[in-house]
C-alpha cells in the first residue's frame, strides 16, 4: 500500500510517501522543510513562528512529496500525521491538513506517537542488507525532548523502562553547547567538537573511552562533571546536575579569567552525556536480555553515542538497528512507517482526531 506521511511537531514541515508490504517499507520520497535557520536567531524554537512556518510549507512539500514520489492522490491508501507529543500549535499544522486531505479523498487516517515514530525509522528499508525489526525489543529514543529506554511487545505497544526525570539529552546538548558558541541546534557542531577533543586528550584519532578516561585530561581536578546515570535501579538518568556543573564549570572559567579548553570540555560532556545512557542500556540489557535493539530520535546522530551502544549491544549478543543519519532526526518518513503498523492493528482515526502536547 501507498502511505503518504505528515510530520509537524517541531521545527521540521515534513511529507513523505512510502510503499509498504508485510516484510518491506520503502521510501518513495520524504521531503523535510527545516525552520533552524529562522529559530537560531532566537537561539531555540519560537513555537508561534515555527507554526506559522509549518502552514506555509505544508501545502508546497506535500506537492513535492506526491511528485518525487511519481503518484498522485488517487495512488495513495492510507494517510499517517503525528498528533503527539510536540508543540501543540506546529502539530495541529499537520494534523488539521491530514484530516481535510482523508475527508476530501475517502482515504483511512493514523495519528502516530512522534516517539514511536522515531523508533519506526529503523523500520524503513534504507539499504538491500536492511532487515525489519520483530518485537519484542528494547528501544531507545534520545531527542531534543525526550531520553527514554522502552519494552515494546509489538509494533505499537511501547512500556517506558527508564527515562530521563528532567532534561532531555538533546535540549541539554543545545543548551550547554549554546554557552560555548556553538549554533542552535547544537548537536552536530557539538559533536565534533568533542571528536578533537578526545583525539587531542587521548593523542590519537577517535580513542575508546577506556584510552579516552587513562589521559591527562580526564583526571583535570577543573574538568570534572558528574554522571547522569542514577544507581538507583531503576532504568531512570538525570541531566539537570550535569547541566548545573558544567555550566558553574563554565562560570569558573569565566571568573577566573582562564580560557576554556572547549575541546576538552565537549568530549568531557560528551562522555558523561553518552556514558550514562550506555550504562543504563547496559543494566537493561541484563535485566531483560532483549535480543533486539532499536535506537531512534535526532541525538542517535551522535557518533560517540552510535559507537558506545553499538559496543554495548554486541557484547550482551544483541542486534542493534539505527537509523542512517538522515532519518535521526523528524521527518514524515518514520511517521509512514510507524502508521503503517498503526493501520495493520486497527487503529485509525477520523475527522475527530486532535493533537496533544503531551506523552501518550
Ligand atoms: O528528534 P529531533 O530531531 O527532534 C525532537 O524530536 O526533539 O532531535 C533534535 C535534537 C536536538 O537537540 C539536536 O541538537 C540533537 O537532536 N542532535 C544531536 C546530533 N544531531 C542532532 N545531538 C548530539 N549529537 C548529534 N550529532
Ligand atoms: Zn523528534
């Protein structure tokens, strides 16, 4: 079946058509209009700017989407729209365009979670080795807004193991990387500075942690930072007190006239940040022995974190899937996917659909 897809919960207008059969989803096109360079004036997303921007770029994108795609409307089968969690405004964009689209055409309608949807990029066939997924697995989704371990027993059924009780993983990479100069969004340029920064640490291209943790610059008195991780059993991590120390790092720096190692400083955050999640993915997998592991959402970009959990999972024999880079972070195609199993378990919805700001 044809599945035309909708994402708007943030700062990404997204459509996407896809072709999906029982052991194969293919993209057909997946066309993303990204707001970043109007919110880095701001230094983060402006929600009523970001919806503006969403009902600008809807209609233009979705075109675009129909005609990379080679279909028209009449080849479409299903239609899918995030409707949670997001911004309320930028969401009720797509979901508002989806519903008059299904009601004009006589075609069946899917609200998608944005984080199963996320976890669904790994169901996307990206390359001819690519194989689906089978639940029961362990999924991981890092992102500007959440940082949350889940036990899904089948496509749509996700139970939270473990997340995050404060900031998400992404929003303390942009808003830690905003105080060092980096631009919003600040991931990316975030994580490549902290890739000099373990070579120059380790005095070598891309050391291990374990080379990264005997240097000289990790055992700095100046550098420390706490983990994120709690020891506490229970699957959660908390960022605000590694967001507290760096930035009083930082303010220390700062008074004292010292010019900071940026650098260092990254690949330090960066090691705390990335070593907690792994730690806890680590505990999980002992606890529940998944065979399968599912990484998603716009932090899975991270190369220290894609080389970390891809250590951890194959030391419990566990297969891990992540997305390409180019479908870590939102986009229609992942919603596609995931509203694709939506439809095969019944679950549709109609001209009553609302979006929500919050978790399922
Ligand atoms: O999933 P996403 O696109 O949007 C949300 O649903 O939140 O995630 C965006 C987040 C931002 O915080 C961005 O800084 C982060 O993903 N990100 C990265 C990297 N690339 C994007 N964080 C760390 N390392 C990266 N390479
Ligand atoms: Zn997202």
């Amino acid at each position: 079946m044809n599945i035309l897809s909708f994402e708007s919960s943030c700062d990404e207008t997204s459509a996407a058509v896809l072709c999906a059969a029982q052991e194969e989803i293919r993209i057909l096109s997946n066309v993303v209009a990204s707001q970043i360079e109007t919110h880095r004036l701001y230094g983060g997303v402006v929600p009523e700017i970001a919806s503006r921007a969403h009902s600008e770029a809807i209609s233009p994108i979705t075109y675009e989407a129909l005609e990379r795609a080679g279909v028209t409307m009449a080849d479409i089968d299903l239609i899918a729209v995030t409707s949670h969690p997001g911004l309320i405004g930028a969401l009720l964009v797509a979901v508002n365009f989806a519903k008059s689209l299904a009601e004009r055409y006589g075609i069946p309608l899917v609200a998608v979670d944005h984080i199963k949807g996320h976890v669904a990029a790994n169901y996307l066939k990206t390359d001819e080795g690519h194989l689906l997924p089978k639940p029961p697995f362990l999924a991981l989704a890092v992102s500007g807004g959440h940082t949350a371990f889940y036990l899904a027993d089948s496509y749509t059924s996700m139970k939270v193991v473990g997340t995050t009780r404060d900031d998400a993983i992404g929003e303390s990479f942009d808003k830690i990387g905003r105080l060092i100069g980096i631009p919003y969004p600040a991931g990316a340029g975030f994580d490549a500075l902290a890739t000099e920064g373990f070579s120059l640490a380790a005095g070598k291209e891309r050391p291990s942690f374990k080379e990264y943790k005997k240097s000289a610059a990790y055992k700095d008195p100046e550098m420390v930072l706490p983990s994120p991780a709690l020891s506490d059993g229970s699957g959660d991590l908390s960022f605000s007190g590694l967001k507290t120390a760096a930035m009083n790092l930082l303010h220390h720096y700062e008074q004292t006239g010292k010019e900071l190692p940026r650098a260092l400083f990254a690949a330090r955050y960066t090691y705390e940040a990335v070593e907690a999640v792994a730690k806890t993915a680590d505990r999980l997998m002992t606890q529940y022995s998944p065979t399968a592991f599912l990484v998603a959402g716009g932090v899975a970009a991270n190369s220290h974190l894609r080389r970390r959990l891809a250590e951890i999972a194959d030391r419990h024999g566990c297969r891990m899937w992540i997305p390409p880079l180019s479908l870590c972070g939102d986009n229609a195609a992942m919603i596609g996917a995931q509203g694709y199993y939506e439809y095969l378990a019944g679950h549709l919805a109609d001209a009553t659909l609302n979006a929500s700001a919050l978790d399922d």
